[in-house]
C-alpha cells in the first residue's frame, strides 16, 4: 500500500462553466478524475485556484476494531478530511456571491508519495496545460491557477516553493512551521504561527506545569536539530534543564523490527532517567502509540497543536454529502473501503472475502482515532487558506472595478495576489480573525491538546487550552487544568518533573556540583535568615521590627521592651524604692525629733541630716529607671543618680574624716584642733559633689544620653532604652563615685578601733565594703544582661548600695534610741577605753 501526499491547486474558472468538463453540474463539488494522463503516484481531482499537499503517509497508522497495531501497514485516510474541509469551503465560496460575483473556484490535487522527485514533476505540472506536461506552456482559459495550498510538511513545502518563487505563484504552508529566510521575497503563506512563537509556547507550558527537568525526543531533521538547538539555547533561561536528548530516526511501520527496537530504546531511556516530562518534537507522533504495548507505561501528551475552531455546517456537510456521487473522488474508495474494512465489486480484493461497500456506512461512526467528525487543526488551516485566497480575489476584483478595468479576474497573473494577501483581514465563519504579519505568518495561536488514551489503547485528543500571540504576555498562556486527564499512574494528579524535589521554606537551593543547575541541595537557613517561598536560592534577613521564628520561614513582629509599672518585675523594684525610701524618711523624722541627744549630735548632725536626704533622694532615683524612656528622662536619670550618690559619699567621707580629726585634736599640743569643725565637713561634701557636677556638666554639654532602641541585643525583641551617649562618661562617674567609696573605706578601717562610744568608724567601714561590693559587681553584671534585665540590675544596684548606707550606719543608731535609751546619754559619750 502506497502513501497519500496531495497537493492541492486551487484554479479560477468561469461561473458558467458547469457546463464544462471542469465542473460537476450534478452536484455542484467541482471535482474532476484524470486518472489516465497521471503518472503513477499522482492523482488530480478538479479545479480551484491553489495548490496544497495534504498528508497521509505511509508508516501511519489509526485504530480501527479490526486491527491490530503489529498488522499490515495500510494507507492512512484520516487526513481525508482535508480534502473534505476543501471541498466544503470552495462550496461555501461558490455559494455566496458577495465574495466573488460571476467567478466559480475549482482546484486540482496532486499526491507525490513524499518523493522528492515527484514533488517537482507535480509542481511543474501546475505551470502546464492540462494534460500535457510542458512547462511554462499553457493555452486553457478556463484552468487559470491562482494560488497553492501545500503542504502538511516543511521540507515538502520548500521542494514546491523553489519553483514557485520562481514564478510569483502565492504558495500556502498549512501543516508544520518552517523557518523563513526573511531577505528573499515573499512568496509563501504560513497558516500557522511562527516556529518562534512555537518554541515558546511549548516553553510557557512548561512552566506553567513546573516541568523544568525534562528530556528531549526530536526527528533527526532539520527541524529537530533547530528546535533542540533553541530548546538548549532558550529554555534554561527560564529555569528549565535538559537530561536527555535523543534523535528520532522516520522509521515506517513497514519497518516493524525497527520500529520496535528504537520505541524500545527510547522506552527505557525515558524511564531510566529522572524526568517525568518528555517534549517530543515528531511530525510523526502516532508512532509512539506503540509505547502503549511496553510494560509498566501510561504514556501522555500535552503539546501544542495546531490551532482549530469548530466552523459551523461542517459536520452537517459530513454527514449529509452523498460522497458516493461524486464519482471523480477515487480517493473516496480506498478511504472508504479501508475505513469500513469493506470492498468494491469492481474492486479486486486482497487475499480473503470482505463485506461490500454499500455506501450507507456512516462516517460519525468511525473511531475518532481513525476519522473526526470535528474540524482538525490542519484542516481547519485549508478552510483558511482557501477562504484567504478568495477575499484577496475579491479585494483584486474591487480594485478592477473601482478603477473601471475591463480586465477579466481569470487573466490576472499570480504574483498580482500578493499585494492583496498582505493586507488581507477577515473573520471566518467560526469567529477567527485571518491576517498575516509582515513575514506572511498567520497571525494566530495554538491549541494545548490533552492526548487521552483508554484501556483498548484508543485515544482521543481534547482541547485543554490555547496560546494567543495577541494577548498580553502575562495572558498569553490559557489552561483548563480541571479539563485535563492525567494517567491513572499519576492518581489523576500533575506529575512533578524535577531535578530535586522543591526546597520548602526555610531552606536555600545549592547547585550541586558538576550538575545542571536544575539539580541542587536543600539547604537550611543560617541564624537570623529566613526563606518564605519553595526554591528560593537565598535566604534573607527579616526586617529590623521583625525576627525569625523556629522554622525559619515566617518573619514574626518583634515584642516591644522595656521596664515598665505594668509588669511584675517593674512594680516590685517601684515598691521597694517606694518602701526604703518611706524608711529613710522614718529615720530622718527620728533623728529631727531626738535632734539634741548626744547619738545625734555626734559625729556632726548636720551632715547626718545631709546625708539622709541624699539616701531619700537616692531611693527615689531607681523610679526614674522605670518606664518608657523618654528625652527629659534619659537625660536626668544618670546625671542624678550620679550626683546624689557623689553627695551621699560625700558626706560618708566628711564623716569619716571628722571621725579622725576629733580623736587627733585631744591629743596635747596637736595643730589639728584648727581643722575640727563644720567648715571642714561642709567643704569635703561640697568640692567632692562638684567635681561629680563638672563631670556631668560634660558629658551632657559632648555627648547627652538620648533615647533609643536596640533591635540586635535580643532576637525576637525591640528594646527600648537610653542610650548613654557616651560610655566613657558614664563609667567616669561611676569611677568617680567608686573613688570616693575606697578613700572613705580606707579611712574607716584605719579608724574603726578609735576609743570612742559613738564612733561611726566601725559602721562606715561595714557600709562602704558594702557599697564596693555592689557597685564592682555591678559592671560585669551590667555589660553582661540585654533589655530590661540590664536597667533592673542597675536600680538593684542603687537600692541595695543605698540600703546598706541606711542599715549600717543608722540601725544601730536607731537601735538605741528607740530600744536603749538608757545609752544615749553624755555618760557614754565621754567614756574612754584605754
């Protein structure tokens, strides 16, 4: 059995020509048999103005009840219906006048086998005279070809279009893209869109389905070296990698051994490797059917497809057209008897009986594998094609009438078309918009086509989406994901295509080494980083208001700190600074009400009263560290403390020193008696607290403490706080403080033994050791703690200091007076020990 290529000729002849022998009167199909002026191989089939090379090859095959896959190899007759899509449009052509107005189009069709040689003789046949094969001679009025329609494929095409360019004759592509030398002139058609916009299309699809690991099945053609060349050069662009890429050699059916070992052979590729998803650029891609019969495998395509539209009576013409009468259809008998495994009385039979062909057979009930009722994409590109070249006639014939030629539409040369098929612009019976773009490519999209496949290994092709080039990119790509039937292997779910699984959040991709960089590890995120989405090749630093949470894929506000009355830490510090200082208001109220006991009026009263004040006041001051920091705050709180404390230990050291200078002035003869006295306690406190004045007069005059807020200290917390503006200075008034502290104690210590009943040497010794001991533990503690553990250290460091001052200075005294009052009297003051 013989492979059928047509190519089909369209030709303009007279509208009162159903009287010739160009034209069927009796049912109005202008289609004529010439089977005896052929040479073999070759069959012409009427008139119209184009020619067109319609497919079916050998080495197809469809699926039929009666046939198996491994049969005989038979002619394949499902691309008959381009022919009847032809047919159909040149009735509907023929029938409307406001198209063309007194002119009836014909067409002839060729069929070359897909010989190359045979290709040429029928092109050059076009440029002859009916039944005489002499090129460029051609003496029939009524014959007057126009246009060409063919063919399915590119290589074809480009054997018909060497001779044709050479004649001007408009040609019309309407199978596969071809690429287009855009410095030769325009001579051709393409009722598809570009092989560019193809590429892309597949590309889009791609990752609309996150198949970015794919492998590769290409013919081993021109076409498949362009289209891996662009898959391998563009799609990684895009995050796509390629695992495999294996060359597809045309093997025909014939060749049944071959076919299986290299179906076979692409089988186990294809499940050895780890690519879930196969693009597969083959003209001939029924052959992978028989991918059906391996073990193990659900096979699936989803690929663009050429783009169709349902045109209205297309079907009804189908199924109401008494095909039988028109007798110069001899396609129709070879269609017919292979499609209803039938025979022909004067048909001679092959090897066993068959059932007769009573022409009664009903095309609907042909498998859809074998026979569509629906328009095909390819056919629905000759219902185009047909329909372009007869508006450009009409565009043509308006222009003669305008400018008031009487040149008939029939003597009007070929290449004259071309003006007209540039600019031509309709919408077919279906809605489409037809025009070309300025390299004669059909301005339209294609058709995402789900193949389905069913247990008897039939399959049947349903429209899932489109790619519209007119779109906006970003609405360019429109899918029916809920439209389409995955493999019962897949559980009816998208089947993942990866490389690497996805990277979940809270991770970071990392090529893997000598690898695509498809392939990559999952990485977790370092501290302090976080990753929000799947593969993200980084992670990234929440906000500075924001931290991580324990998995590292969410960005969590951050909790505002401070020290505050609202919590318990806050109002616990609060009552305890509250309560001493009530407490050092009890004791001062003490001594003002016992003010002329010796107990008090030892040791300098005045500067007693001086130094409880400045303990009050000290209390007090832990206050200012609780709360919001505010400006007027910040800058108070340090100073203060600062100097009330210098104060404090001020008078402590004024004491200290009265205490020594006393017991040295009753010595006989000593010149300390001058130095005894008030103006020399007066003077201690006062030089000592202004050289702490001076230096927080610096530090606010250079760099003041501010308020601030510190977002590293603590991960998942916003700290508030004063910043002290310059550490140096803070720590020069607590070394100042510190200084004051050691002289004082050293002083007690060396004055503690002194004979002397209210000698308060003794007391501040034990006091001052406890205000060392606080304030030097006060600055590893202080550096070490964040937030508002930091301030609570601080305060505690002021209660507790401030405290031991009260405790042991003025507990013993108050010990006395209110419980041994007996002691506080001028007996025990004057008492000596010796």
């Amino acid at each position: 059995m013989v492979a059928l290529m047509v190519l089909l000729l369209l030709l303009l002849l007279p509208h009162v020509s159903c009287k010739t022998s160009v034209v069927n009167c009796n049912t109005g199909d202008p289609l004529l048999a010439l089977r005896s002026y052929l040479q073999p191989g070759e069959l012409v089939i009427g008139g119209i103005t184009s020619h067109i090379f319609i497919a079916t090859e050998r080495g197809n095959f469809h699926e039929h009840p009666r046939q198996s896959v491994f049969d005989e190899p038979v002619v394949v007759m499902k691309n008959y219906q381009h022919i009847l899509a032809l047919v159909f449009a040149v009735k509907e052509i023929n029938a409307n006048q406001q198209i063309l107005k007194n002119v009836t189009l014909g067409f002839w069709i060729y069929d070359n086998y897909h010989i190359s040689w045979w290709t040429y003789q029928a092109t050059m046949e076009l440029l002859s005279t009916h039944d005489r094969f002499i090129p460029n001679y051609s003496c029939s009025i009524q014959n007057n070809s126009i246009a060409v329609i063919g063919t399915l494929y590119p290589e074809t095409s480009l054997y018909v279009a060497s001779i044709l360019s050479i004649y001007k004759i408009p040609q019309f592509t309407y199978g596969s893209t071809q690429m287009r030398d855009n410095s030769e002139p325009l001579s051709y058609y393409q009722m598809v869109s570009s092989e560019a916009y193809l590429y892309q299309g597949i590309l889009q699809l791609l990752l609309h389905f996150k198949w970015t690991w794919i492998g590769v099945l290409a013919a081993n053609d021109d076409n498949g070296h362009r289209f891996v060349q662009a898959v391998l050069e563009m799609y990684p662009l895009s995050g796509v990698c390629v695992d495999f890429v294996e060359r597809i050699v045309p093997i025909s059916l014939a060749e049944i051994y071959d076919l299986v070992y290299q179906m076979t052979r692409i089988y186990h590729l294809s499940m050895s490797s780890m690519a879930n998803a196969v693009l597969v650029y083959e003209e001939h891609i029924l052959q992978f059917r028989l991918l059906l019969h391996l073990p193990e495998l659900e096979f699936v395509v989803a690929e663009p497809k050429v783009h169709s539209n349902e045109v209205f009576g297309f079907q009804n013409f189908l199924q109401t057209r008494n095909h039988f009468s028109t007798t110069e259809d001899e396609f129709l008998r070879d269609f017919w008897a292979q499609a209803f495994d039938c025979t022909f009385q004067n048909q001679f039979g092959g090897e066993e009986a068959k059932t007769l062909c009573t022409g009664k057979e009903k095309l609907e009930s042909l498998p859809g594998a074998f026979f569509d009722m629906s328009m095909t994409g390819h056919s629905y590109n000759i219902y185009n094609a047909v329909y372009a070249v007869a508006h450009a006639l009409h565009d043509m014939q308006s222009s003669k009438l305008q400018h008031r030629a009487k040149i008939k539409l029939q003597n009007q040369q070929p290449w004259q078309l071309h003006h007209f098929l540039k600019r031509v612009s309709f919408n077919n019976s279906a809605g489409d918009k037809i025009s070309f773009n300025q390299n004669g490519e059909l301005v339209a999209g294609f058709d995402i086509i789900n193949w389905v496949t069913f247990p008897n290994q039939s399959f049947q092709r349903v429209k899932v989406g489109q790619m519209d080039p007119q779109a906006s990119p970003d609405k360019a790509l429109t899918i029916h994901d809920d439209a389409i039937i995955w493999p019962s292997s897949f559980n009816q779910a998208l089947p993942l295509s990866v490389c690497t699984a996805s990277c979940h959040p809270g991770y970071f991709r990392r090529q893997q080494e000598e690898k695509p960089f498809c392939c990559y590890d999952c990485i977790p995120c370092s501290e302090g980083k976080i990753s929000n989405q799947k593969d993200l090749d980084d992670c990234f630093k929440c906000p500075q208001d924001h931290y991580p949470n324990k998995n590292q894929d969410l960005c969590i506000a951050k909790d505002i700190h401070f020290l505050s009355y609202g919590e318990p830490l806050g109002i616990s510090l609060a009552i305890i600074s509250v309560s001493f200082s009530v407490s050092t208001a009890l004791v001062l109220g003490t001594f003002v009400k016992h003010h002329s006991t010796p107990i008090v009026k030892a040791n300098n009263r005045n500067l007693t009263y001086i130094l409880l004040n400045s303990l009050l006041l000290c209390f007090l001051t832990a206050l200012l560290f609780i709360g919001q920091p505010q400006k007027a705050i910040c800058l108070l709180r340090q100073t203060a403390f600062g100097i009330i404390f210098s104060v404090a230990v001020s008078c402590v050291l004024a004491k200290t020193f009265t205490v020594v200078l006393a017991f040295m002035a009753t010595k006989p003869g000593s010149r300390m008696r001058k130095w005894v006295g008030a103006r020399m306690s007066y003077s201690v406190v006062l030089y000592c607290s202004l050289i702490q004045v001076v230096i927080c007069v610096l530090w606010l005059a250079t760099s003041p403490p501010f308020p601030d807020t510190d977002m590293y200290s603590m991960s998942a917390a916003i700290i508030l706080e004063c910043n002290e503006g310059s550490v140096s200075m803070f720590y020069c008034v607590l070394g100042y403080m510190g200084f004051l502290a050691l002289i004082s104690f050293t002083v007690a210590f060396l004055a503690r033994k002194l004979p002397d009943s209210f000698n308060e040497a003794k007391f501040i010794t034990f006091s001052m050791l406890v205000f060392c001991s606080v304030w030097l533990s006060f600055v590893p503690t202080y550096t070490s703690t964040k937030g508002k553990f930091t301030v609570a250290v601080e305060i505690f460091s002021i209660l507790a200091s401030s405290a031991g001052l009260l405790g042991c200075i003025f507990f013993p005294k108050c010990y006395i007076i209110a419980l041994k009052p007996e002691l506080n009297n001028r007996e025990q003051l004057i008492r000596r020990k010796y």
